[in-house]
C-alpha cells in the first residue's frame, strides 16, 4: 500500500491539509494513506521530518507550502509544482505523479512548472530574490524542498514539492521581522507589537504578508480538497 509522507514547515501549511490537532515534531496519521509531520523552518528541520517519515513507512514524500517568487509573473496564490528542485544539485521530482497531480486541478488555478531552489536563510530583499533567480534560472524559492528531496532520492522513493506563492519578488518579509516568529511560523504577538509601535514594521506591511498567506493557503487547500491529502487520489 502506498503512503505519502508530507513534510510541512509551518503551522498555517497544515491547517490546510487537516483539522486535527497538529504537535510539531511528530507524526500525524491523516488517513491509512497519508502522513503528515510539521517540521518547523528550514533545511535541517525538513530533513529530519523526512528521514522520520520513511522510518515510519511512507513510500513517497512531499514537501507541502509556500514559496516566494522568483518570477515577476508570479503573484501570491499561484502554484509551483516545479519539474526539479535545486539545493546542492539539481534534483529531478516524479513527473508522472506530479502531471497526474497537475490534471486533477482547476483550470482556475494558475499552475507553473520550472526549477524550485533553496535557499538557506529567509529572502528579505528585491535584489536578493533577483540575483537568486538570475543565478539558478529558478522561478521560486523555499527553504525546505531540497532537503526532502534529497531524502527522497537516498530512500529510492517518489517525490514532488506542492508550493504556493506567499510573497512576489517586489515584496518580502523583513528581516527585522525573523526574530518574531516561533520555529512554526506562528508570531511572537508581543515582539510583532513592538516592532509596530517602534515603526520598525508598518502595520501595511503586515496586511500584505497577512492578504498573501490567505491567498497561498486558499491554493494549497483547493489542491487537498482535488486530490486527497495523499495528493495522489
């Protein structure tokens, strides 16, 4: 029987493939065929979700969320099911799985393939997402794909990544912004107020992060609800 394994990094992501309670760092059975773990940011995080997810006995993974943009054509709430995904290497997905996958969706859906890259630390500039994407040929970035992949290829199983845009490439989160956000992607209230009453943040800039995770995760739940969790229904 065949099992999916979704790797998700924040708490947002998988509130929208389930209503069950979600514990950071630990399985979550979905289905007979579906499991999930929330790994909490990053490349290592990300690994070792994998790696706990094969040893549980998955026989495909996924790396299920949200990406920045690359492209200037991309805007929040576009999908990236990307033809490879490149950290160290470049790292092919089951493009059998993914078309079959692609198919199932709404034409309503503005659907990109391409080459989805790593990146280490979170993007926080314009430039910087121009000068990745000029480098790489890349039309979106995460920080979490590679590392799945990676475990996907030394297992010998199937993988694919499921990315929602969350911010195009003439905005970012800023920087100042990181320190307030717990490992789940979840905000610090307190710290987030702070940084709006010293004005280190414009509260704008908060409604537009805020609109383009409403926007990305609206996508990624339309996918759940076409294809299943196990995303291969």
């Amino acid at each position: 029987m065949d099992i999916t394994g979704l790797v998700v990094a924040l708490r947002a992501e998988a509130r929208c493939v389930t209503s069950l309670p979600i514990p950071m760092n630990k399985k979550i059975v979905i289905n007979q065929h579906t499991m999930l773990w929330l790994s909490g940011m990053g490349a290592e995080s990300a690994r070792k979700a994998a790696k706990q997810l094969c040893d549980a006995g998955v026989t495909r993974l996924v790396s299920f969320g949200v990406a920045g943009a690359l492209d200037a054509q991309l805007k929040p709430g576009d999908l990236v099911l990307p033809d490879a995904v490149y950290g160290e290497n470049l790292l092919p997905v089951a493009l059998d799985w993914r078309n079959h996958l692609q198919h199932r969706l709404s034409s309503n859906t503005v659907i990109v393939n391409g080459v989805l890259v790593n990146s280490v630390e979170p993007l926080t500039t314009m430039e910087s997402k121009l000068n990745l994407a000029e480098i790489t040929g890349a039309c979106a970035v995460d920080m979490e794909s590679s590392a799945v992949a990676t475990v996907a290829a030394d297992a010998a199983i199937p993988f694919i990544a499921v990315r929602a845009i969350v911010d195009p490439v003439e905005f970012s989160p800023p920087g100042a912004l990181l320190n307030a956000v717990k490992p789940d992607g979840s905000a610090n209230l307190f710290r987030v107020l702070t940084l709006v009453l010293n004005r280190s943040i414009p509260i704008g800039t908060l409604l537009q992060m805020g609109l383009g995770m409403r926007a990305a995760c609206k996508t990624l739940s339309r996918v759940i609800q076409a294809a299943g969790p196990d995303l291969a229904s």
